[in-house]
C-alpha cells in the first residue's frame, strides 16, 4: 500500500470503437468496462471489425448518447439518430478473432457511415446477447475493446516521453480511460492491483501500441515522424520486440469512477523487462509570448496568403505569408515548410527553410534564390504575388536551434540560400534575449549578393558583444564595395575577407571554431570543405557539426513509382497480383494467408517473415526504417516486416 496522493485525473469514454472520445467527470463501471464504452463498432461486408487503423477517418466520428437514443455526428454530414431498443439482431460479426452476436444499427445509419468513410460498412451494436469473453488476467468480458475493460495511464509517463519529442504528444492519443497523476513515470509498470476510489482492479498487463497512435486524434491524420510510436521503439520496447505505454485494467468489484478519485496501489509485482532507451532528450527553445495559441500539428495542411514580397538582392525574394484568421504556426527557428505548388495543372511539393522567426508568430515567410534553370524558384519569382494563396505541410525538420542543445557558443555558417535558417536563428535569438554568443559567417561572390545586409547590422547594434559578423566574397573588389555601402559603426565593422572559404580563409575569419558548436548550411560543395576543415581543426569535437542542404530538401523527391508486383506465398500456394505501393500484410490478408500481426507500423515484429527471392522497399508507414525489431541475421537471412514492406516486382515469400 502506498500513502502517496496518486488521483484521478481525467475519465474518457469512446462510444464508436476507433470513434472520438469524450471526457466525463464520473461513469458507472461495468464488468466489461466503463458504462457507454466501445459498445459500438463498423464492420465490413463479411462482418468484420473495421479500426481508425487502415480507416483513419473513423476518429472524426461523433458519438452522442442521450438515453436510448445514439446521435452520430461528423464533417460536413447531416446530424442522424437512432434508438437502441428497436434494432434488430445481426448475424455474428468478428473482432480481432472473437465471433460475437450483435445488434444492427439499420440501413440509414449504414448509408451514413458509407457516405463519410467511402466504403462499404454497417454499424453494429452491443446487446442483451453480446458476450466477448476477456482472455487477460484472471478472466471476465469485455466490450468491443481491443484487449481489456479499461486503459490507465500516467501523466507523468507522458511527460517523461515528451521529454525526447520535439512535437510533444497529447494524452488523447492513447485513448486512455483514466490518467491518473502523482506517481513517479512507468510506475504503474509494477502495480498488481489498484483500488480507485471503492473500486479494485487488477492491473493486467502492460498495452503494446501500434499504429494508432500516430493519428491525430481528431482528424485521423498521420504524424509523418512516425511519433509517438517511433519514440516508444527507441525508449519502451519490452523483450518481445513491442512497444508499451499504459497499463491494462480488468474491474474486480463494481461502482462509479470520478475524476479525483484517489488511487492505491495494494500489490505490487516484476514489471515488464524494458530494453535500454536510445533516445535523446530534445532542448526545449523559450516560448514567447506572441506563440501563444500557435498550431504544431505538422501533418496538417494550410492555405497560406502572401501579403508582402520583399526583395533581399537582385535574385533572392522573401515571401510573407498569414494564416487563416486567429491561426499561428509553432515551429523551431532552422525548420522548413512544404509548399504546395499548382502549376501548369499539376501539384508539385517543394520544401523552403522557414526565414522568419516563431517569436514573431503571425505570419510565415521563406526566402527563395532564382535559380537559372529552375522551374520552380522562377515560378515563384515571376508568379507569386500579395495576394496570392498556397496551400502548405509543415514545419519539419531537425536543423533547428534547438539542436545545440546546452551549447551557449555556436558558428552560423552559410553560403547561397543557406543563410535562410540562419537568419530564423538570429532573429529568434535577438527576440527572445537568449543568452548565446554567436558568430555569423557567409560565403558569396559579390556585395550585390549578400542579402539582409541591413538587418544584420541592426541585429549586430542589439546584440552587441554577442554576436560576430564575417564574409568571404570571391568577386574582384567585391569585400571593399561591400563595407563602403554598409552603414557599419566604427566600433562594429565585420570582417570581410576575399576569396573561397578555406582553411585560412575561416581561421581569419572564426579562429575559436574549434570552441563551437556548427550550424552550417549551403551548396554540397561549400559544406564538405567547411566539414572537412572543422574536422582538420577537431578531429576528436567537443561539439557536433551540424549541416542541411538549402532549397528543395532531397527527402522531397519522389520515389520511383514501384509498378506492378505479383506476390507468391509459397507454403500457402497462393499469390495476389496489382500495381502500386502495397504492404506485404495487406496483400497476405488479401489472399487469404494467415499472417499475425499488431502494431502495423514496423516496431513490434510480430509480423517478421522470409522474403525467398525478389525486391522489397520499406514502406512510407514504417515507424522505424532500421528495422530494429529483426536482428542483423534475420536481415541478412531475408526477414522483412510485413506491415511495413512494399513488394516491388516478382516477389516470393516463405509463408
């Protein structure tokens, strides 16, 4: 027993299975789990469960309960209900390989769900003659629930693992029905059996996560990290190769849960073998005040309105952007956006480092060079104007300021388009007061390419002794034309140097680079020499020298198609054939081959199996590229992860 002050934080019913939850201050508890809770769920054409897992659109689905009466709501569809005491019994529908009986929503309802999900479907509901019995712990039944009654997490479990996100997650992802707070993170791994309130639970199990928990909650879009199952990979994975977070719940005596409730542990047990954590905790940048209310949610897209566009020199143009009224983008100075460009009929996607700062919340800009050749930056140029609307995804990345961590001495080193996020730094920095000493340098050729020239140099006023100014130009004469246009005081001009960078080009210019941590950014050849000159000057360095491309990011380019594929599954005798990206479990469950399964997203490797001959890709849903689930035999020896492995080709497959 424990004398700690552990309570209730928050109760949460999900009515729909993979549905929107909602929050109550108390509910009843049942022996299958909280009154209302996941007695409802779709199935397919032959009664099967459908899950947000592979129809994501499911989250954004309502469920309001008013006595006898369910009132289901959803984007942009008409508000429909019905009452439960006149539905009809179904044939046995299928959850997760329990055959149940069930009660049958009607034909409105399953037109209703068909309309906003776009497939095939009916509404089936739980009944006088439901029994799902519970296969956890000591025994008893469950609703429609993937594994147990009740879901208990921990808030301060939460915060330990946000502690190595850069996009922290929400609670709501989980789909938890109690959040307890007061212990210490992961101690409920150890709890045997809880009293909440006058209720007694026995703590079943810890949850094995998968895929779900990459959907935002209540729009069913995906995080494209990954996150925050990719973390829980690195940080929370058990022996068996899954990943956990939350601990199971299976009701010894019956009552009413309430928020504030208290919670005491009565028996304690081994907790789960949790491997070594190769995470590292991110640096969390000041908020400002200004960021107050700003969205992060980066799998989102937005229309963006330019409303200035200012140019910086004779080919490099910033363009200003607002949101939609009353929205602000949360982003980390060093990051980029991806612009969805419609041009001549077409999408084209390209990513832009973000110039502007997120102190300075309500408008967005990126800054883009004209590029002789290319398309898209001329387009930009000679098209864009006030006015205008892009639609955009974002922010990503991890060149940020953040990055450096604990590091007060940093080199901003840039060429080209590189100087882009640097100027997001130094803006960021200036706002907000930080306590760092900054050296700026920038390569170009001549005076008329050195862009934001003037701001630097009232950057240079503000800050004073904290930051440095230095450029190499190549150009002929180019250093002297440059300090006799710039209105530089006396006691604060910069060091302007000819010539390419090198060795002793950014010795003159930055001689304590080896007392700093790097930021450097700008065309491949211009970052291999400075990386190869700081590691001539540090070749055990004390700090990590950190670098990005400018202009479009590589990850942007898109994949080759992959075509058609024809799959065999040998010791099944069956194959499937069809054309575009497909994951190896799909097309398993598509031929009728029993392939186990659970995460869905490449982490747990519960779906490890032989590829005998052909070409394989890992798939955009994998959470973990590397694949840490198969040891480096099983991938020498063939081993793929089926949910998250695109055929390619003629494949065949041992199973």
């Amino acid at each position: 027993m424990t004398a700690l002050p552990f309570r209730v934080e928050s109760l949460h019913i999900y009515p729909l299975k993979s549905g929107a939850g909602l929050t109550v201050e108390t509910a009843r508890l049942e022996p299958e789990g909280l009154v209302g809770d996941r007695r409802m769920m779709v199935v397919d054409e032959e009664g099967n469960c459908i899950t947000a897992r592979k129809t994501s659109k499911l989250m954004q689905v309502r469920t309001h309960l008013d006595g006898d009466e369910v009132v289901l709501t959803a984007p942009d569809m008409p508000v429909l209900g019905f009452a439960r005491g006149s539905l009809r019994r179904t044939d046995t529908v299928t959850i997760w390989g329990d055959s149940v009986i069930a009660l049958d929503a009607g034909d409105d309802v399953s037109q209703w769900l068909q309309d906003f999900l776009g497939r095939p479907c009916r509404l089936v509901v739980k009944g006088g003659q439901t029994h799902r019995p519970l296969g956890l712990g000591g025994g008893g039944t469950v609703s429609f629930a993937d594994t147990a009654p009740l879901l208990l997490t921990n808030a301060a479990s939460l915060a330990d693992m946000n502690r190595f996100l850069e996009t922290e997650a929400e609670m709501q992802r989980f789909r938890p029905n109690l959040v307890v707070t007061g212990p210490d993170a992961y101690a409920e791994d150890g709890w045997a059996s809880v009293r909440i309130g006058a209720i007694e639970f026995e703590v079943a199990g810890a949850c094995d996560r998968c895929v779900m928990i990459t959907l935002d909650p209540h729009t069913g879009e995906g995080r494209p990290d990954h996150e925050p199952l990719a973390l829980l990979g690195k940080q929370r994975r058990g022996e068996d190769g899954k990943a956990y977070f939350g601990q199971f719940l299976i009701p010894r005596t019956m009552g009413r849960l309430t928020v504030g409730d208290p919670v005491e542990v009565l028996a304690r047990k081994v907790p789960i073998t949790i491997l070594p954590g190769s995470a590292v905790p991110v640096t969390r940048l000041p908020s400002t005040a200004g960021a107050t209310g700003a969205s992060n949610a980066r799998g989102r897209e937005r229309l963006l309105r330019c409303v200035a566009v200012i140019d910086e020199t004779h080919d490099f143009r910033t363009f200003r952007f607002q949101l939609e009224p009353g929205e602000a983008i949360d982003y980390k100075p060093g990051q980029f956006i991806t612009l969805l460009l419609d041009i001549d009929g077409q999408t084209v996607r390209r990513n832009y480092t973000i110039s502007s700062s997120p102190s300075r919340p309500h408008h967005i800009s990126v800054t883009v060079k004209r590029v002789e050749g290319g398309h898209i930056s001329n387009w930009l140029h000679d098209t864009l104007k006030p006015g205008d609307t892009l639609r955009s995804l974002g922010p990503n990345g991890r060149f940020h300021l953040a990055a450096a961590g604990s590091v007060e001495r940093l080199l901003l080193l840039s060429a080209g388009s590189g100087i882009t996020p640097m100027m997001s730094m130094l803006r960021f920095i200036a706002d907000a007061n930080l306590p760092l000493d900054i050296h700026f340098h920038h390569s170009a050729r001549n005076a008329e390419d050195v862009s934001f020239l003037h701001e630097l140099a009232l950057l240079r006023r503000q800050m004073g002794g904290r930051l440095r100014l230095s450029w190499n130009l190549t150009g002929a004469n180019a250093a002297e034309e440059m300090l006799a246009s710039t209105r530089f005081g006396e006691d604060s001009r910069p060091n302007v140097l000819t010539g390419r960078l090198d060795e002793a080009v950014l010795r003159a210019a930055c001689p304590d680079l080896a007392d700093r941590l790097v930021f450097c950014c700008g065309p491949d050849g211009f970052r291999s020499k400075a990386r190869q000159i700081y590691e001539v000057w540090q070749p055990t360095p004390k700090h990590p020298f950190l670098e990005e491309t400018f202009g479009p990011d590589r990850s942007a380019a898109p994949e080759t198609e992959i075509g058609a594929y024809k799959v065999s599954f040998l010791k099944s005798g069956k194959s499937v054939e069809g054309e575009g990206g497909v994951t190896v479990l799909e097309l398993a469950r598509k031929a009728g081959v029993e392939l186990p399964a659970d995460c869905e997203a490449g982490i747990c490797g519960t779906c490890r199996c032989k590829v005998v001959s052909g070409e394989w890709r890992i798939a955009p849903n994998a959470a973990d590229p590397e694949r840490a689930a198969l040891s480096e035999d099983e991938k020498q020896s063939g081993y793929i992860l089926a949910c998250s492995t695109n055929p390619v080709g003629a494949v065949e497959l041992e199973i």
